[in-house]
C-alpha cells in the first residue's frame, strides 16, 4: 500500500528544486551584470555609426523630459510645484473590521492608476537617452517619490456609527497618496542601447529585462547577490529537509518490517508427519501438503500453512494468502489440540 506521507518528500523536493532554478538564474544575472559596461553618456557621440546596439549596459543621468511641450510633463494634482514624468494615485479606504471578537484595522483599495510620458536621462553635459516606455523596467514602481498624503475621515451619524459597530464593520476614512518619479533625480538605468534616428534609446533586454533604480550600479549588484545567497539557504534547507524525511520513512517501514518479523518464532515447531492418514486426522499445510498447519494469516484468518513454508512466502516481495489472494499483514502462530 502506497505511503501517502512520501507526498511530503515529493513536494520538499519540489520546492528545492524550484528555488535552486530561482538561484541559479539570479546568480546567472549577477554574472552578465557584472561584466556588462557601464557607459557615461556623453561617449555615445563617440561610438562609430555602425554600432546601433549595445546588448546589455548600464548609464546614469538625471531626470529629464523630452520637450518643453505641457503634454510632456505630468503635474502633481496637490502640490503646483511638482512635476515629474511618472504620476501614481493611489485611494484606499481604511476600516475597523471584527474578527472573532478583535477589531483589526484594514485598507481597502478604491483606484491606482499609474500614468507617465516618455522622458530622458541626461548627462551633467546636456547629452542624453531616451526612454519612452518606463513601466515596463523592474522596480521602477519603487522608484516613486511620496509627494503627497491626504486623509479624508468619514462623517457619519451617531445611529449608523453604532449599526456599523454592531456588525464589526466601520469605516474610518478615505486616504488618498500621490507618487511621482519627479524632474532632475539621479536615475541609474540597465538594459539594452539602441541607436535610432540619431537617437539613443533604452530599453527592456530581451532576456534579461531592464532596471530604473535611483540606487547605484553597486548598489543594485550588492542587493542581487545578497537575494541569491538568500534564495540559495533557502534551497538547501527545503533539500536537507526532503532527506531528512525521506530518511524519517524509511526507518518507520524498518520498524514496521522488523515488528512483521518479531511475530514469527525463531525456532520451527514439532512437525508431525503422516505416516498414517487412516490414523492422523491433523490439518495439513495447503501448500506443500505434508506438515502440520500452525499459521494462520491475517487478516483474512485463513488457517493453512506450515512453519516451513511461511519462512518461504515472508521472502517473497508479495505475500499473498493462497486461498483468497488477500495481501498478508503478519502471521499469527496457532497450536491445535
């Protein structure tokens, strides 16, 4: 019968498996990172004009739009001075929820909607590369600015106050939080370089994807190192726990087969021959017909074997009662009158 605790080591196994992939992947990052050329901006004027591809690099500049055009920026809706080329808005409503019998606060979300134009990062030279599509770089979403924080109470009567408190539901308030990516911060970008119309472009790297980070090259490597080393404890100590398991049911199935072997008598009984069957009327083994039946099988109870030939069906790999094909469980030793 199948020993559905085995699942346990499949999916430990599993799981190794998957955060070793993980591992190896971010660490196969590192290493393309690692050697992939950081470029000062302004020595793109001096790449031939035959390169128009940079597979994988990184470049560093300011923030900067493309034009001084008013559909080219995106202002705070809150603060008139603010401006900058990614705007988030995000609107939660904040409650007091009862569950079993204690009040836990709670922010459900009503909107967030992320807008942005394409921009530039520029050198300290006034030279520069274009992005047009942001969102689609990793961690940019992090890389937003809080500008902005408003609460807005909820104003309710003292009758729906203490109908909502009844029923464990009371909302708080409306709040409402402005993000931005704002002109003239230092942006680190990653990715690959192409050359179009005279223009540098960045963007996503096929494979590898891209990165916008206000952190520094350095910074950015230390941070995937550190990731890796953790994802890597992580995969040994889900296989060191698959081991052990495995280990664990390996030893329960010995003791089990010990305790099958322990019920067995080490020394074979008297066996009676029949020399006479006129005169001999003992039960005789159903399998070598000659001995003197003293084992019955469980659980089935059949009556019908023979020390001897127990020795042989427990070395068999599937013991199987002879009379009804029942699986045998263990053997119980029986002594006739």
């Amino acid at each position: 019968m199948f020993d559905w605790n085995w699942l346990w080591v499949v999916g430990e196994l599993g799981a190794s498996y998957g955060f070793y992939r993980w591992w190896k992947s971010n660490d196969t990052f590192v290493a393309v990172l690692e050697v992939a050329p950081d470029i000062d901006i302004d020595t793109l004027k001096k790449f031939s004009s035959s390169t128009s591809t940079i597979d994988l690099a990184s470049v560093h500049g300011l923030v900067q739009v493309n034009d001084s055009k008013p559909n080219s920026i995106l202002k705070s809706q809150f603060i008139s001075d603010s401006t900058g080329v990614i705007h988030r808005l995000t609107i939660r409503e904040q409650r007091f929820e009862k569950a079993r019998n204690v009040w836990v606060e709670t922010k459900n979300l009503i909107s967030d909607k992320t807008r942005y134009v394409p921009f530039r990062l520029v050198s300290p030279k006034g030279n520069s590369i274009r992005i047009d599509k942001p969102l689609e770089f990793n961690s940019v979403q992090d890389q937003l600015e809080l500008i902005h924080v408003k609460f807005d109470p909820n104003v309710s009567s003292s009758v729906e106050k203490l109908i909502n408190t009844a029923i464990g539901n009371v909302s708080k308030g409306i709040e409402t939080q402005e993000h931005m990516l704002l002109i003239d911060i230092p942006l680190t970008g990653i990715g690959r370089l192409e050359r179009r119309s005279g223009n540098w472009y960045l963007i996503p790297h096929e494979q590898w994807g891209g990165i916008l980070s206000r952190s520094t090259r350095n910074e950015i490597l230390s941070r995937y190192r550190k990731h890796s080393n953790i994802i890597r404890v992580v995969s040994i100590l889900f296989g060191i726990a698959a081991s052990c398991t495995a280990a664990y049911l390996i030893y329960q199935y010995y003791l089990k087969r010990q305790r099958q072997t322990n019920t067995l008598p080490r020394t074979a009984p008297v066996i009676h021959r029949n020399e006479d069957t006129n005169e001999n009327t003992r039960l005789q083994c159903v399998i070598c017909l000659d001995n003197e039946t003293t084992y019955s099988l469980q659980p089935c109870s059949h009556l019908g074997l023979c020390h001897t030939c127990v020795q042989q069906l427990k070395n068999q790999t599937q013991q199987l009662c002879p009379i009804c094909r029942t699986p045998i469980q263990f053997y119980q030793r029986i002594f006739l009158p």
